[in-house]
C-alpha cells in the first residue's frame, strides 16, 4: 500500500474541498498532485479511483484509474485495447437516476472494510480534465457507482457513513485470490508452440501488457518477409509486440518504455516494473540483466521433465528416445539452459505412443500453460518453495540438423517410425529414390507401425502433391 494515502483517522478525510481556481489548472503544483494521485491509485491492486482528500489535499479534484475502465469493458465483452486515467478537476454531479440499487463498496483509506451502500444507478457529471478542457460524462454501473464514492470524498463523506450493512474481510485473503488481470506481464516466444500457451493463457485470464518475439524472417520460395506467428497472434489481440535483433541494452529501454506506457504519465520505471515474464519457446538465450528485471521474477514453460531433456528439441528428442515418461515443468529462469530451480513439474500421460511431435507439442503447451496459470496467484503470493533441479541426472535434447530426418530402411523399423513422428514439421522425414536415373527426394506425412513392421501411408514427391505411398510406387514402375 502506497503511505501517501491517508488512512479513516486521518481529519482531512472529513473536511470540505475547495475548487481548483481555472487559471491554475495545468500548473505545476496541480500537475504534481494529479501524478501523485496516480501513482496512489496504482499501488493498489485494488485501487479504481482515489480523491485528492486521500493524499491529503483539500482541494476538488479526483481521478478513475484506467483499471476501472478495463474492468467495464472486459464486463461488456469488449475488446482488448490501452485505457488511460481520466482526471476529473472541479466535478458536479449534474444528473442522478431516481432509481437505486444496493452495491458492495471498499475505500483506499479504510482497509479491510466493505460494504453495502445505496448508489443512483445512473449518474452524469461535469468537469475540467487535466489540461482545464470541460466535459461531461454519463454512465451507469460502476462508473456511476465511482462517481457518487468519490464525490462524497469531496465532501468529507466517507462510504462507512451511508453503509446498509458492513463488513471485515482479511487483506491476506484478497492478496491470495487477487486477479491475474492486474499482473504486467511480458510473454517471450516465437514458435507455434507459444501461440498455444498464449490462447491458453488467454482462456485462463492471463493476458501479457507485452510481447516480444524474433523479427520478421524471408519464407518460402519468393522469400518474403513473414512475421512469426506470435507476431500474427499479438496482432489479433491488439497487444503491442517488439521483435529485437538482440538482446542488449536497446531491449532494457524498450521494455522500461513500454512499462511507462502502462503507468500514468510521468511515473517511469522507478516507481514500479514489470511483475512478470514468460517465456515458451523463445529461441534465445535471455541474459541476466533482462530476465531479472521483472519483480517475480521470469519463469519458463519447457516441455519435459527436467533435468531430463533440457534444450532446444525436448519433444522430438522424446520421441526419438521413446522416452514415454514426458510431461512439463515449469523453472524459474537462471545464467545457464535450463538450469534453474523448479517450481512445479507435471507428469503428461500420451495415449497412442510414439504421437507426431506437433500433436505431442501442442499437448505439452496447453498443459504447461495451464499449470502456469494455477500456479501464478501462488508464486507471486510466495507460497511456493523452490526445488533446485538434480543436476547430476540431467539429460540433454538434440540439436536437430536437417540430415537427422533421414529414414534409411535398412535401419530398425521402429527407429524409423518414432523419426517419422518426431520429424513431421521442420525438417520433415524424408528418402530418396531413383527414378529415371535421377535422384527424387520423398517427404513422409504419414505411416504406420504394426506387428513389428513399418508401413508408409503417405507421401509427398518432389515438385509434387501429397499421394499414397501405395500409388507412388506404382508410378516407379
């Protein structure tokens, strides 16, 4: 809680406010106490508005945080978009509904106590903003609600003096259930693998402020620059992305910048930072002084059991390996690949072993994502302890070169079939043949294991469409 909010005691909560003179609207006094405002509201995890009588100033001013905003339009099913504080200087309440309706109310200056307290359920209002532009606003519902609290505040009214009923509720509690909404969160990953840990993470409430991915790269035959998919995904869900070419001191500002944009005007990193990162499939190595920026620190979604596995391939590598004891685990990040200390691992049962490796990728991400969002309310409550890993029994994954997809039939068929499975998107298992005298190059997209033998089902010619094993070999003939 921000010391700078006065508390029920406090003898200024109880006097009248006097108006803000229209010339001095804008000056640097006003401009100092709307910013300490600001940052009042913001020290809370449960702060929508604070009156300027809560930081001791007796003067007809208050503020709705941006927090209030996202909480109605999320209500409405609105889109995901940036909301800004909106600076009420001078207000009156020019309409108020006769209809009225009971609603459960808290206050920044008396901890721990709610309330229920009749409110008009519309309310409009006039006012200066920051700048000494008047406006008008209407609303119904907690803006209303907002607008009548804080007007009060005003006036030296607190919201225990209009209270129907009240009650006492343990702080520690609203601390242990708080919302993963207000968490700022910056995602790092670039892979398909990341584009499904973040709509998983979506379902589960969890929605980063940032993302930051690889930069766009040339593709396919005419080489055209092509954004990654997490790109394309930020895109779809109007949140801002940066893609930098390295991870040096340029990424530090650029995320200071970006935090600054998600606090009020004129606050700047140094009076708060990021709460968390992600990471799922990035595709580099994140140094010390980025991943410790954030203030619980950045945790990795990595698809085995650690220590087994670490690296860059776990999933083909299982396959490769028929290594059937998979799962996920989630690690907090440290100096070294996959080195740091465990904060929970969860064993993942595969029906139909060997699977392909994107049925298995896409398996492990929603489960990794969902374990991450059980777990995130814990983790940033320090209720969970830590387990370094055993690193004496750590294993590590392939560094998949192209030529690994290679099946030659000569070798064991169910070696080859889990190489089918493991090698089903890049690079794609593959064989030549001859024809013709020339040398063909055939991608496998489908194959069978049974009885101890290999069948391939389907195949993918070079220069041509995906056909039947079966009627290729007729045209070899």
């Amino acid at each position: 809680m921000d010391k700078n909010i006065l508390q029920k005691n406090s003898k200024v909560l109880r006097k009248k406010t006097a108006v803000v003179p229209l010339n001095k609207i804008g000056s640097k006094k006003i401009k100092t106490i709307i910013e300490k405002m600001k940052k009042a509201v913001h020290s809370r995890e449960d702060g929508v508005a604070i009156a300027a009588p809560q930081i001791g100033e007796l003067l007809k001013i208050f503020v709705i945080s941006k927090k209030a905003f996202k909480i109605i339009s999320e209500e409405k099913g609105g889109l995901l978009k940036k909301f800004n504080d909106k600076v009420f200087i001078n207000p009156e309440l020019i309409r108020l509904s006769k209809e009225k309706t009971g609603v459960e109310e808290g206050c920044l200056s008396i901890k721990d106590i709610y309330g229920v307290v009749n409110r008009s359920k519309k309310a409009t209002i006039k006012a200066y903003d920051e700048n000494g532009k008047s406006f008008t606003m209407g609303g119904s519902g907690l803006i209303a609600q907002i607008f009548q609290h804080e007007m009060d505040h005003l006036e030296g009214v607190l919201f225990t003096d209009k209270t129907l009923s009240m009650w006492e509720i343990d702080q520690r509690e609203i601390e242990k259930h708080r919302t993963k909404k207000n968490l700022k969160i910056v995602f790092w990953g670039t892979s398909s693998f990341s584009v499904v840990v973040l709509e998983e993470l979506k379902k589960g409430g969890v929605m980063p402020s940032l993302i930051v991915t690889a930069p766009d790269k040339p593709k396919g035959r005419k080489l055209l620059m092509t954004p990654p998919e997490v790109k394309v995904w930020a895109d779809q869900n109007n949140i801002d992305c940066i893609q930098p070419e390295k991870l040096d001191h340029s990424v530090v500002k650029n995320l200071e910048a970006n935090l600054e944009a998600e606090l009020p005007s004129g606050l700047g990193s140094s009076a708060s930072k990021w709460d968390l990162f992600i990471v799922a499939s990035y595709g580099k190595i994140i140094p010390k002084n980025i991943f410790d920026l954030p203030k619980y620190g950045t945790l990795n979604i990595h698809p085995s059991l650690l220590p087994k596995l670490r690296g860059a391939s776990p999933i083909k590598t299982a396959i490769l390996e028929d290594e059937k004891n998979t799962g996920v685990t989630i690690m907090l990040i440290d100096e070294e690949m996959d080195h740091g200390p465990i904060v929970v691992s969860k064993k993942t049962e595969i029906g139909n072993w060997p699977p392909k490796s994107l049925e298995l990728e896409k398996k492990l991400a929603k489960e990794g994502a969902g374990l991450l969002v059980d777990v995130i309310p814990r983790w940033t409550n320090g209720e969970i302890e830590i387990q370094e890993q055993n690193h004496k029994s750590a294993t590590y994954s392939k560094k998949i070169k192209k030529e690994d997809a290679l099946i030659d039939f000569k070798d064991d068929p169910y070696l080859n079939y889990r190489k089918i499975q493991a090698f089903d998107d890049n690079p794609r298992a593959y064989f030549f043949v001859e024809k013709a005298g020339k040398k063909i190059r055939v991608i496998i997209t489908d194959a069978k294991f049974e009885n101890g033998e290999l069948k391939i089902l389907r195949i993918v010619p070079e220069g041509k469409k995906e056909m039947s094993y079966e009627e290729f070999q007729k045209g070899l003939k």
